[in-house]
C-alpha cells in the first residue's frame, strides 16, 4: 500500500470503519481518525503527499459503510477493480482448494480439488463473491465522487 502521491493511513489494510456498528463514528473518533494522518505528515521528510487514503477491500460490500462513506463531505472514493474471474479464481485458491496448509478458519469451508468441482458443487459461490451491485450502490450514492480505477493501470 505505497504511492507516492498517496499518505495511507497503515501500510496494511486498515479495519478502522470495522470498529463498531453504529451508523456513523462518534465525533471524537473522528478527530482521533484526522490526527493519526496529521501526525504521520508531520514525521515525513520530503514532499507532503496531497491524498489522503484508507485501504480496506471490503468496504464497499457493506452497505452500512457505503452509507457512511457517503456522508463525508468532500469525500472521493477511488475502487481499485480487477477482473472478476480473477478475483473469483483468488477466492476459491484461498479459502475453498483442498491442501494440507489450510487454516483452521478455512477448514470450516468446504473444499474442492479443482474450481470446476467447485463451481458445480456451489454454483451459487459466483453470486455470493459478484461485486456489481455493491459498485452500483456506490455509484448511485457517491455520483461523480466515485472513481473506478484498474488495478492493471497502477
């Protein structure tokens, strides 16, 4: 999670909007939130990065956070995409192949040798991991504040 034009607020993906439940933070969550970034800018040396940025994947499959998101005045949110069989065939490498090195979390899951297997086991998994329509709810909330990036373009 680097780019130089970009002050992310953890170099790993950052769970702060997991937190809690509640519709919107509490204020002083969100002025703890603002000062990390402007305490990290203070300890950088160089060029101050013009973008603030908060990197978490799953942000845009909750429709709670999506509600949340769109509430932040000024706020832009950049999706990085990537193609979706891809994204699919990520998914089943990692939580549903049978291989010895499973974590205990996975091995709840059901496993399948192959993804052919898979899918014609739980066809429904496609549906379950389809990311449209959350993309299309934060179209229809954010407008022109949404941009949709590639992740081949970075």
């Amino acid at each position: 999670l680097r780019h130089r034009d970009v002050a992310f607020t953890s170099t790993v993906e950052d769970q702060w909007f997991w937190r809690h439940d509640r519709g919107l933070p509490y204020r002083s969550e969100v002025d703890s939130f603002n000062t990390a970034w402007v305490e990290k800018a203070q300890r950088l040396v160089g060029p101050q990065p013009t973008i603030r940025g908060l990197a978490d994947p799953g942000l845009f499959g909750d429709a709670r956070i999506r509600q949340v998101l769109a509430r932040i005045p000024s706020l832009k949110v950049v999706v990085v995409v990537c193609d979706p069989v891809s994204r699919f065939e990520k998914f089943y490498w990692r939580h549903h192949l049978c291989h010895s090195g499973r974590t205990e979390s996975a091995a709840e899951r059901p496993c399948w040798p192959t993804l052919a297997g898979g899918l014609q086991a739980e066809p429904e998994m496609v549906a379950r991991e389809a990311s449209g329509q959350h993309l299309r709810s934060l179209l229809a909330l954010l407008g022109p504040r949404l941009w949709l990036m590639h992740q081949d373009s970075l």
